[in-house]
C-alpha cells in the first residue's frame, strides 16, 4: 500500500511539472488576461485546475502581470541564476525606510514577480521580503546589509 502512496506522489509531481509547462506553453503563444481565462484554456487541454492551483503555479513560475496580460519570464530569471535583466523594465525606484527597511516600487501588478525573484536569488541581506501590487519592502538586519542591498538592487535595476 505504500508504494501506491509513493508512486501516486510522483504522478501528481508529473502532473504539477505537465500543467505547468502548459501554462508556460499557453502564455507564450499567445495573450491570457485573465486567470479564469487561463483555466479554461487548460480546461480544453484536459488539465483538472482550480483557482487556488492557477495562483500557486504562476507565483511559482515567476509569471509577471504587466499591462493587463500575463507576462512569462526569460528561463534564466524562472531558475533565478542572478539574471535580473528582464525584470529591470518594472522596477522603478529604490528607498530606504529607515535602518533596516527598503522600499522597492515596481510597475502596478509587477511586485509579486519581482519578489519572487528576489526571494530565489536568497540573498544574504535579505531577512524577509512583502510584496504588493506595485510596492515591496525588504528587511535587512542592520544599516549596513540595507546599503549593500539597495547598492545591489540599483546595479542590478539600472536606477
């Protein structure tokens, strides 16, 4: 009976990787403005979706929502290997608040992606990280990680 349990885990991984790449697939072929348009889309492919598995995949994927669509990230920033380039366009000013707070403005709908980015590149300055709809905060230890942060962060975003 537990090998029933382990191999059902690992096609429900298969599964979660195939639906996956389909949205990848659906998104960079053409424009979805809308989740519930994505799960129909999906729906036609034979992939079970909810509202809740659609958010959970496009955070995980770094999927970006920038002027109404949904934007699919280069590989290299979904693998978040340091490439920051596509991302730079969203980015709009950085601001220390204080000691141990920066204030990070992105296009309205990009700060979730930009976060999910800088989540994954799991830098050492970084605490922890919120994001909004057009606004993150990043919390640093002390004074002295937030200026290497935001030294890092206006390299990286060309501001």
């Amino acid at each position: 009976m537990s090998k029933h349990y382990a191999y059902t885990a690992v096609l429900t991984d298969r599964q979660q990787i195939d639906r996956r790449n389909a949205i990848l697939r659906i998104l960079r072929g053409g424009v979805v403005r809308r989740q519930s348009d994505l799960a129909q889309l999906l729906r036609k492919e034979g992939y079970e979706v909810t509202q809740s598995s659609i958010s959970r995949d496009l955070r995980e994927l770094g999927v970006l929502k920038a002027g109404g669509r949904y934007l699919v990230p280069p590989d290299e920033i979904s693998r978040a290997n340091g490439d920051f380039g596509a991302l730079f366009q969203f980015v709009r000013t950085v601001r220390a608040a204080g000691n141990s707070i920066t204030v990070v403005r992105t296009t309205i709908g990009a700060a979730a992606s930009v976060a999910v980015a800088l989540d994954k590149a799991e830098w050492p300055e970084v605490v922890g990280t919120i994001s909004g709809d057009d606004t993150i905060f990043l919390a640093t230890a002390d004074s002295r990680a937030q200026q290497r942060l935001i030294e890092r962060l206006n390299s990286l975003f060309r501001i």
